[in-house]
C-alpha cells in the first residue's frame, strides 16, 4: 500500500463524525419513491456537499420521480470503454410525507435509526466520502457516483442512465446495506409485477344468480394458478400480494383486480414465467369473464458471472486487508446491482454499512461501520487501479 493510500484510508477514518452528521441531515429528509420534490432535495444536499469537495455534479432530469445525479473525478471517460469505477446508489425510499417528523434519526447505543437510514443513505454518504477521498489525494483515478431516485418502485425511469453508465465501467459497487451477518451481496434475484383486471357480470345473488359472472370467482382462480408456479427449490416464488373486487355480498361481482411479485434467478426462468403467467391471465376460467393485465417494474437479476466473481474477491482481499472477514451472499431482494450487472459490468452490491430491518420502524445501520465499509471501498479501488 502506498503513502498516498494510506493517506486516503486516514482520511476515510478520521470522517467518521462528519459521516454520521450527513447522515443524520439526508435521513431527516422525506424522500419517498412518489416525492420527487424530496428525492430532488435529498440531491441537493448531497451536491452541495460534493461543490464542497471540487466536485460538479451533471443532472440528468426525470420527469416524475427524482433526477439521475452523476459526479465524479476529472479522469472518468466515457469515450474509452470499460475505463471507469462505478460507486452507485438511490435516494429515494419507501417511507411517505411526515415520516421523518415522526421518527427523526437517532443513535442508540452502537446503531442509528430512521426512514430509509440503511436503505439506503448510509449507502448514499459513504459513496460520498469515498469520492472526496480521491479527489483530494488520488484525482486521477476514473471514480463516478451515480445517485438515482426510483429505485424502490423498479427503477423504470433511470434504468437507461444505469444501463449506460455501466456500459463504461470496469467495476461497480452497489451501495446497498451490507447484511447483518456483515457479508456483502455477490447474488441477486430478478423480479417484476402484473397488474390485473378483471371484468365479470353483476347480478343480484339470490334472485339471478346464474346471469352473473363472477370477477371474484375468476381472481380466486388466477391467484392459485399463479401461486402454483412457485418453485421454492428454483429459486421462483410468486405473490399476489393485492387483490381487491365487488360491490357488496349479495352481488356477483362485475370487477375485480389483483397483483403479482414475481421472483427469479436467470434469464430462462424469466422467459418461462412471463409465458406462463400471460397464458394464465388471458385465459378464463369463469365464463363471460374477460381480463387485462401489464407486466411492470421490472428489476434484472445478478448472476454469478466470471467477472462478478472476480470483483467480489477483490473486494473480500480488500476486506481482509483491514482486518474485516466477509462473505458473499444471495439474497432474493432486488436492487439496480443487476441492471448493472446484466449491462456486462463486474459488479458487488451490499458495499454500503451493516444495517438491517430495511422497510420498517426497526430500520437500522451498525455506526461504526459508515467509515469501515468506505475503507473497504478505498481499498477496493487501489488493487482495481493496479
């Protein structure tokens, strides 16, 4: 390790109050999915940190959720192929208006609470730092931090920013919060919604029955053909997780809906299912009921590639040479790691601090680790710089 590396990881350490105080202003400020004007704020913020720094940030406007932020060192290129170190990660959470008000960020014992700390503005702060850090003392290095702002409901309006930004890196870590076994993310699931609607015939129940069709009794039938489709074993789980319908008790209902997550592994589960389900969707088990559907939010999966395997142990070396022991881990949850990743960029997710209980009250990131994981990051960096 050279002096000017050390320098960068004393550097990282030694931010570790100032770390904690960034996160305590981006957590206090709400920015849900559906909250442009929050997730834009929560930009805001993290640019004028980044203006502190030497550092311009370039906007890539969204209309209805928040902007695609883009910073980084003089060095990165996007004229040079896979030249650049891609640190990623999403502003915006799953918590609406007032949350913050409500519970406030907060540090109990050795853990920091509130909406969204660990998903991911932990994450969002540490990638901050770590730019700073080679702005300051290794500007020459092609390091780009990419914020993006509807990650939690699919990430559909800054799919393509990921896509082409990944096409010019040579490595990417995600950002998302470590495991709280302290392991980081090598696999992920693929995953997409449908929503459904269904049209019956209204009819009195007792006095017309049989001139109904029922668009309940035809959703009961779509949900367990669905659910049939679960493969535990493989790694497929579907999940009509909404469905609503009728009128009243004593009329057959006219309308109904519902919606699926669906879960995968690769590309040829993926193809299968959306057969699958199409065929189920569009074909009536109840008669004189008709029904539309769309296939939505779609998140890619991240496989364990040659090049992602290579990364994740650049990245455990890394570790280990801190003195952190870790491994990878699968993990059904989605994240923009697989958009990335199915771009061809090597890529790790779960960089970001240890944290756990991501979506609820309990939501929490381990405090020390804000400086760790950067350092792990840093040091990442200089065996991906030679």
């Amino acid at each position: 390790m050279s002096a000017r590396d050390t320098e960068i990881l004393q550097w990282i350490f030694s931010q570790q109050d100032n770390m904690v105080s960034l996160l305590a202003t981006l957590v206090n400020v709400d920015s849900g999915s559906y909250d442009k004007e929050g997730v834009d704020a929560v930009g805001a913020l993290l640019s004028r940190f980044f203006a502190g720094h030497g550092l311009q940030t370039t906007v890539r406007p969204v209309a209805d959720f928040g902007d695609t932020l883009l910073v980084g060192t003089a060095a990165v290129r996007r004229d040079a192929g896979r030249h650049n170190i891609l640190l990623m990660g999403h502003r915006d959470t799953v918590f609406g208006k007032g949350e913050a008000a409500r519970r406030p960020f907060g540090i109990q014992g050795d853990r920091a609470y509130g909406p969204g700390v660990a998903d991911m503005k932990a994450g969002l702060v540490m990638n901050a730092f770590v730019l700073a850090a080679f702005q300051t003392f290794a500007p020459e290095v092609p390091l780009v931090v990419m914020l993006t702002g509807d990650e939690e409901i699919g990430s559909q309006a800054s799919l393509a920013h990921i896509d082409e930004e990944a096409r010019f890196a040579r490595a990417v870590f995600n950002a998302e919060p470590a495991r709280p076994t302290g392991n980081f993310v090598t696999g992920r699931k693929g995953g997409f919604t449908y929503r459904f609607e269904i049209s019956g015939k209204a009819a009195h129940a007792g006095v017309n029955f049989t001139e109904g069709a029922s668009a309940i009794g035809e959703l009961a039938h779509k949900i367990t053909a669905l659910h049939a489709l679960t493969d535990v074993p493989q790694g497929i789980t579907l999940n009509v997780g909404l469905a609503s319908g009728g009128s009243s008790t004593n009329t057959v209902a006219a309308k109904a809906s519902g919606e699926v997550d669906v879960r995968f592994v690769n590309g040829q589960q993926r193809d299968r299912l959306i057969a699958d389900i199409e065929a189920i969707l569009g074909r009536p088990a109840v008669p004189g009921t008709t029904t539309t559907f769309e296939r939505k939010s779609e998140s890619l999966p991240l496989a364990p590639t040659p090049e992602n395997v290579a990364l994740s142990a650049i990245y455990r070396e890394a570790a280990a040479s801190l003195g952190f022991e870790i491994s990878g881990e699968f993990t059904g949850g989605c994240a923009d790691s697989g958009i990335a990743s199915s771009a061809g960029a090597p890529t790790v997710c779960a960089t970001g601090p240890v944290g756990g209980k991501a979506h609820t009250e309990d939501e929490y990131i381990l405090v020390e680790t804000l400086s760790q994981r950067a350092a792990i990051v840093a040091a990442s960096i200089f065996r991906l710089r030679g």
